[in-house]
C-alpha cells in the first residue's frame, strides 16, 4: 500500500528566507517547491522503498538529499555543500565518523597507561629511597592537567560523547596515583593533597550521575559553577607560582582571579548579565580546562630546564604515550569541528608528549632511533587525518578542513 505524503515547503515560484544551517551554507532565498513523497507501508520488501531510517550518526541523515527545512543548533560539523550531496557523500561521511568514534575509544589504551610507567618509575625510586628523584615531577603543573580532567568531564558528560568521558575518567584516576606517591615522597604538601582527594572523589561521582540523570539540577549547577570559579581561580595561580622564585611569590594572582570569577557566576545566576554575558560564562569552565592543559607542559618543560639533572626522573614511554593518546583523538575532534578538544589535545600531543621527548633526546634520555620514529609517527598521522577529513568533505586542500574548523 502505498500512501502519498504532499510537504508543501512553499507556493510556487515564492522565495522563502532560510537562516544559516549549522552543517551548510544556503543563499538567503531559494525557490521552492512543493514535494511528493510516496512511502510504502508495510512493504515486505524494505529494499524496494524510500525510507528514513535513524542513524547513530546526527550527520548522516543531514547530509541526505533532501532540502533543509530549518536551521539546527547541532554541535556537529559544518559543511560547505549545499544539499546536493549523493548517498556516496553520505556512505564516507558516516564511516569516517564511525572512525574517528573508533579512534577515540582506542585513545583509552594509551591513556590508560599513560601514568602508569611513570607510577612504575616513581615506585621503584620510593622503594629505593631516591625520594628527590620525584622532584622532577612538578605536582603544580599536574594539578593543573587534574582540574583539566575534571572540568573536561563535565563538557563530555553534558555532549554525551561517552569516550571522551572514559579518557577523562582514567586521566583523573592514574594522575591521582601519582599525586599519592608524590605527596608520599614529601615532593606535594599534605593539606593540598587531602583537598586534591575531596575534588577527586566528588567531581568523578557528580559526572557520572549527571551522565546517567540520576542527579539533581541544583547539585549540578553547583558544580558547574564550583569547576567554573575553582578552574579560573587555580589557572592564573599556578601560572604565576611556576616561576616563582625568579618572580616574588604571591597569591594576589589567585585572590584577584577568584573575586572575579565569583562576581561573573553570581551575576550570571541573577540574570543581570546580557545572553552573551552569560554564554561567555557557562564557556569559561570548558576554556579554563583547556588552558589548564595547555599549561601542563609549559610547566613541565620548565621544570627540565631548571632543573636538567632531574631530567632522568620522567618517562620516555609516558610522553610517547601522551603523544599517541592526544594523537588519536584528533580526528574526532576535527570531524565535529569542536576547537576547544582540538586545541587542548593537539596542544598536549605536541608540546606535553612531543616536546618533552625533544627534551629527553637533547639530553640523552632516548635513542636517537627513538626520537626519529616519534617523529616520523607523528607527522604522518596529522597528515593523514586531515587529509582524509578534506576527501570526505570533499574538500580540494586539507587546509579548508582546518579553515572550516577555525571558523566553526
């Protein structure tokens, strides 16, 4: 049976206003007609029909030849096509996006690891009592990657995007491992590490029930601000305390950072701020995470010049780790055009894992053989990755892949 369905988009010959879709680009005014879709019902034979079906992907059905009806707010990529995209078009884009799911679950295995040769390293050097080697891991700049986990939690937790949550999770728990043995070796304060445990414990509790919506909204809220004023409280903190003593220690810094943030939040919950107040603060936790990152191996390549003897203290195998872990999911972020995650994974990948191995290799803590595979290995997978991602969008140069990201 089949059963005639009449959209009439517009009268004939009118033209009608589109805003801008988030995945494509369309004139300000097209000439629509009516369609008529004919949809077998209860066909035996599903292959002889035009159906829509669900697909896991929200850019597949999207990319359909259908016309777009209205815009949509969608986190997903934008796309310079404009609707004429063939079921090919459609085939690439969903496996390239069942990819990219796929390479970003597989982070998991390196991050999973990732502490865990340096846990080994800082075991072996407890038990031999060689406790100021574990100062060559500067617990401040590890507390800032921590409050980075954290709060890139709650992004994930709130996008849904489950391995992303699971690479955050294992980052929080084996940084914590680490902070036990530092604060074991004397190398981090006790206080600061029993309040490092509360944030811990609460932040991986809270996520994981606002992901499974188990929790209440005020809890949630509470905690969205609490990482929002905690984050851009520690940042500017830390930042200033990495060059300490070669600039006067102080805490102005932090103090002059956390009343603002208070006041931001505050006024943000009483309404008196304007729409673009408030969506630059409910922004600020998921940047501050990112900075957080970013400054991660700023601190830690600091700490190698400081102090070069010290140097041995780190492991090769972690930042190679780190370099693969942040590697791999560089493709998902590029496919769904998310910045943020670009920026603070590709940030870690070149200057936490690759910059540090440069470190270890300039003096002699890896082969020279080593540092060449680390290097080919890298370049030829950001190569690839963006070169794919122009193939499915059909895009003539990789760059319009990275433009398309800037600009989305």
């Amino acid at each position: 049976m089949l059963m005639a369905v009449k959209f009439p988009l517009a009268s004939n010959g009118a033209r009608t206003p589109l805003p801008r879709n988030p995945l494509g680009f369309f004139p300000a005014s097209i000439p629509l007609k009516p369609i008529s879709l004919s949809l077998p019902l209860n066909n035996p034979n599903p292959h002889n029909c035009f159906c829509l079906k669900p697909y896991s992907s929200r850019l597949t059905l999207l990319h359909r030849r259908l016309p777009p009806i209205a815009a949509l707010e969608s986190d997903v990529p934008q796309s310079h096509h404009q609707g004429s995209e063939t079921l090919s078009d459609s085939k690439r884009l969903e496996e390239w996006s069942s990819l990219t799911a796929k390479f970003s679950g597989a982070a998991n295995v390196p991050f999973m690891l990732l502490q865990l040769p340096q846990i080994i390293l800082n075991t072996r050097n407890l038990l031999a009592g060689n406790t100021t080697a574990l100062l060559a891991v500067p617990w401040l700049g590890m507390l800032t990657g921590l409050l980075g986990n954290l709060s890139l939690l709650s992004y994930f937790a709130k996008k849904r995007e489950k391995e992303a949550m699971v690479i955050q999770t294992l980052g929080s728990v084996t940084t914590f491992i680490v902070f036990a043995q530092l604060a074991i070796a004397g190398a981090m304060p006790l206080p600061y590490f029993l309040a490092t445990s509360a944030v811990v414990s609460s932040g991986l509790l809270i996520n994981f029930m606002n992901y499974f919506n188990v929790l209440p909204v005020q809890i949630l809220k509470f905690w969205e601000d609490f990482i929002t004023v905690g984050g851009f409280s520690v940042l500017p903190q830390v930042m200033w305390s990495t060059f300490v003593p070669f600039i006067p220690n102080s805490i102005l810094p932090g103090i002059t950072a956390l009343v603002a943030a208070l006041l931001a939040v505050a006024s943000a919950r009483a309404g008196k701020l304007p729409e673009e107040g408030v969506k630059f603060v409910g922004a600020l936790s998921g940047w501050t995470a990112t900075l957080l990152f970013m400054w991660m191996p700023v601190s830690q390549m600091w700490t190698n010049y400081l102090n070069p003897e010290n140097i041995k203290g780190l492991s090769a195998l972690t930042m190679f780790l780190a370099l693969i872990g942040n590697g791999l999911v560089l493709p998902r972020a590029l496919f769904i055009r998310d910045f943020m995650w670009f920026l603070g994974s590709g940030w870690a990948m070149l200057f936490y894992g690759y910059g540090n191995i440069v470190c270890l290799y300039c003096c002699n803590g890896v082969s020279r053989e080593f540092f060449i595979a680390a290097t080919a290995a890298l370049f030829s997978w950001i190569g690839f990755f963006f070169w794919r991602d122009s193939v499915v969008y059909g895009f003539r140069s990789p760059l319009t892949s990275l433009k398309d990201l800037l600009s989305g």
